[in-house]
C-alpha cells in the first residue's frame, strides 16, 4: 500500500508546480492552535480488508495513526471514526453509487462498513455514519466539534483523494485549521494519493508526517 511521508510526497509531481503555485500565493502555512481533535475517515474492513475488492493494503496507514489515536484519547483529545453505510434503498437512489457502483457493497449491517479493530478503536470513540465523501455532509460532525472548542482537526483515513479529501475540504470550510499526516494516510494506487497530498498542501492543509503530530499533540496537551 501507498505510504508517503511529508518530504516525499512532493517528489511525485512534477517539480515546476511549485513555482506556479507559488506565484499564484498558494502553499501558505497552517496555524495550529491549542484544542486538537482527530478524524479518522473509513478505515472500515470495506477499505482495509482486501478480501473485499473495495479495499487496498492499508496496515502500515492504520498502524500510523494508532499512535496517534492511541496518545489522543490518553489525554481526553477527541478521537471520531466515520464510515460509509448505505440501508439498500439507497443503492439506487444515490447518483455517486451509479460512478462508484463499488461502494454499493458498503450496506447497513454488514462486515465491510466496521471499523476495523486494527486501528484501536474503542467503545467510548465516536462514530459518524455518512453516505457521502466528506464526514461533514449530512452528518453532526461540525457540531461536535464546535461544542468541544475543537480549533485544530487531525484528518487520517482513507482514500487520499476521496473521502480525506473531501473532508479536509469541508473542514477547512468549516472554520477548521487542518493537519494532514501524510503517512496516514491511504490510497488504492500512488498518483491520485501523491497528487491529492499535493494540492491539499497547496490550498487546504499542512501536510506534514504522524512524527510532527504527535509532537505537537504532546506539546498542546502538557
């Protein structure tokens, strides 16, 4: 599975990018404040299992952001999980399943729309079930944030270029600063996850590595 950390991620794209997004006055940094939360975005067995033929190698992602998870909810920092479930009269209804016929497997009540206990999931965590990419759409997301003050948000999870994408998006349009560690990040093939890193680099988030974060958690919560 894809696994590019913060320096790498770049090496991907054509180099003389860079320039034109810089003149354009894309690339700023990232303020992070003082009350972080975590998203981690459908790391479900329908993503992470490859028994299933949604879902890619996503262990050394997962692995990743359980260090991160794992310290978080030690120090009270929110922790929420989101996945994708569809109850069967949706599977028709929705336009994206007629593109994404794929995810129609992701049902109500079935295995592929766990999370997977790999990532260290726990009883008190929060889970968000949305029927879109971005876990803000239709769901109470921004209002659980909002209500615990969250000012910085941690987005993790699965795919790069869909649903992390659309939820960094959304959360930065929701008044949230935003952290990308790159490294937990998960796709089913290396372009769209390294370009995706890319540009939500340029115009969303700091993309950055699980190390800085957890430093940073660290440093916030002493």
């Amino acid at each position: 599975m894809v696994c590019t950390d913060a320096t790498d991620y770049r090496r991907a794209v054509m180099s003389d990018q860079d320039s034109v997004y810089h003149t354009a006055g894309f690339g700023g940094g990232v303020p992070r404040g003082v009350r972080p939360a975590i998203v981690v975005v459908d790391f479900s067995y329908g993503f992470t299992d490859t028994q299933y033929p949604t879902a890619a190698d996503m262990g050394a992602e997962i692995a990743a952001t359980r260090t991160l998870t794992d310290f978080a909810r030690s120090v009270g920092i929110p922790v929420i999980y989101t996945t994708i479930a569809y109850q069967p009269w949706e599977i028709k209804a929705l336009p994206w399943l007629q593109v994404a016929t794929g995810m129609a497997a992701l049902q109500v009540g079935t295995r592929l729309v766990e999370i997977d206990q790999k990532t260290g999931i726990q009883n008190s965590d929060t889970v968000i079930v949305k029927h879109g990419a971005s876990a803000f759409f239709g769901t109470n997301l921004s209002a659980l944030l909002t209500g615990a003050r969250v000012d910085t948000l941690v987005v993790t999870g699965a795919t790069t270029s869909g649903c992390v994408r659309a939820t960094v998006v959304d959360a930065v349009q929701s008044g949230f600063n935003v952290l990308v560690p790159s490294d937990c990040c998960a796709d089913r093939a290396s372009a769209p996850h390294a370009a995706n890193l890319y540009d939500m680099a340029q115009k969303y988030a700091d993309v950055t590595d699980s190390t800085d974060v957890l430093t940073w958690l660290k440093a916030v919560s002493g």
